[in-house]
C-alpha cells in the first residue's frame, strides 16, 4: 500500500532505467537455460537479456489506466501482470525469437539504439517509434490486469496475454493474437491473420474480429454467454459448435450470415472476412 501511494505522488514522472545487456544467441541461450537449470521462470531470464528496459510509475496506480503503442515495424506484445507499474522491454528479434514462444520468422536488424518515446499523464500511458528506420525490434510491454490497450502496428504483428480490459489493435500486415482474455477486442488486419482465445466475453463493449485477406481463429469455451455473428465473402467456416443461417437485408441486398449461440447471449463477437477462413474452436475439444 505504501509503494502504491508512494508512486502515486509521483505525478507525471518517467523513471527510464536504461541498460545495456546481453544481446548476442549464445549469451541469451546461456541465461536462459541457466534459468531453466535454477527451476526460474525463463522469461524472466529473457528480461534480462533485453537490449533496454524502463520503468514507468503511474500517476494513480490503484485505478484502471490505458496504454497506446503506435510502431511501424517493431512487434508489440503486452502482458497483464499484477504489477502498479507499466515496465517496457525492448528485444533484438533475431536474437531471442528462437528462446521466445512466438514462432514467427525473423526480420531484418539495423543496430541502433530504439529512438522510442514514453510519456504518461494520468495513467495513460503513450509509447511511440521516433525513427522509420528502426526494424527487427520487440516492444514487450508489461501492465496492470485491468489496462486498456490501443495498439497501432504497421508491418509487424501484435500478441496480447493476460489482460481484463478493452482492447483496441490493428496492423495493417502484421498477424493479432490475444490469449486468456477476459474483456472485450476490436482487432482488424488486412494481410495477417487474427487468432483469439477468451476466458470472458464482456457484455459491457463491442467485440470485432475483421480481416481482409486473413484468416480469422477463435477460441471460446462453451461456458460463455455470447452470440458470435459470421459474415463472410468466399472463405470457408468451420465450428465446434452448432451454427445456424440467418438471411440478412441490407442496402446491398441479400447475404446470408451465420450464428453460433452459446448459453444465455448476454454477449455478442463479430467476425468478418472477404478471403480469409473462420473458424470456432471448443478448447475442450482440442485438449
């Protein structure tokens, strides 16, 4: 309670604890299986081998805050912990994306430092690329469980853990993947594919799911109270559960759309998508 109160007071103060570490493959291998040997969380380790980190007090860490990132070819990922802080990690992806569970293919490197911006003002907390130049980057953010999120990507992908807020993400290239949410997620791409894992749905804010070309995956326990609405151009559906038609008249005409209703429909999720395949997964199903 004193921390909080302590940070609290600390209106409109950065604290940025810059440091460099280890970056090359053998030396983060080295503190990860290290980590792994001593039975300590190996992400933790990888913390460690960030090329910079800073910490970010929030002016009133006991209430819910909001956190924005706009980046043009650095991935976004952003972790609900039970911290009062916001702490940012900033990684060579050529370096740990094969120790980090994100499996997907590395990109170019420029070494300079990240020319990255980081303000907060009344626990909103705004996190910018100041360089064009930069690429091959992970932003790893880590924030409160309840943060809400706006997240801006261009080129590259945007993961979300862990979080109980609204989520706002969209990339115009790059893949969105959100897991164990309890919230609520307007997610749009136009080339990459969206995959979504919900715990909850919340009742309270719309939930869109939407992508051009890509596909589009969701995970969703039988449990929940939600009525999923599908529309779609020429992909194919594929659902775990029951999915009935629903003839739907517009201004445009004539479309057919389908439903999938689970329990009491206190929810609803869109999904829609021009080319892309939709599919509806029953986790107890794919244990």
């Amino acid at each position: 309670m004193r921390k909080s109160v302590i940070l609290g007071l600390m209106l409109l103060v950065i604290s940025q604890l810059w440091s460099q570490s280890a970056t090359n493959e053998a030396e983060i291998k080295k503190q990860i299986d290290q980590a792994i040997a001593n039975g300590e969380d190996p992400r933790v380790a990888l913390q460690r081998a960030s090329l910079w980190s800073a910490e970010i007090p929030l002016t009133k860490p006991w209430l819910k805050g909001k956190l924005n990132v706009n980046t043009k070819f650095s991935r976004i990922s952003v972790n609900g912990t039970d911290q009062d802080f916001v702490s940012v990690y900033v990684y060579d992806l050529r370096a740990v994306e094969k120790y980090a569970p994100l499996n997907l293919e590395p990109n170019r490197w420029v070494d300079t430092k990240p020319l990255i911006e980081f303000t907060e003002n009344n626990n909103e907390v705004t996190i910018t690329e100041k360089s064009d130049k930069l690429t091959g980057l992970l932003i790893s953010i880590n924030v409160p469980y309840r943060f809400g999120l706006k997240l801006e990507a261009n080129e590259e992908s945007i993961f979300v853990f862990d979080l109980e807020g609204e989520i706002e993400a969209s990339s115009v290239k790059g893949d969105i993947k959100f897991i164990r949410l309890k919230g609520a997620v307007v997610a749009s791409s136009e080339e990459g594919y969206i995959a979504g894992n919900y715990l909850e749905v919340s009742p309270r804010y719309p939930n869109m799911l939407s992508s051009v070309n890509g596909d589009v995956q969701l995970v969703i326990p039988e449990s929940a109270s939600v009525n999923i609405i599908i529309s779609i151009e020429e992909g194919p559906i594929e659902s775990d559960y029951r999915m009935k038609t629903h003839r739907n008249t517009d201004k445009n005409g004539q479309s057919d759309i389908k439903m999938v209703q689970l329990g009491l429909r206190e929810a609803s999720i869109g999904i829609t998508s021009l080319y892309g395949e939709v599919r509806i997964i029953d986790p107890s199903r794919n244990n």
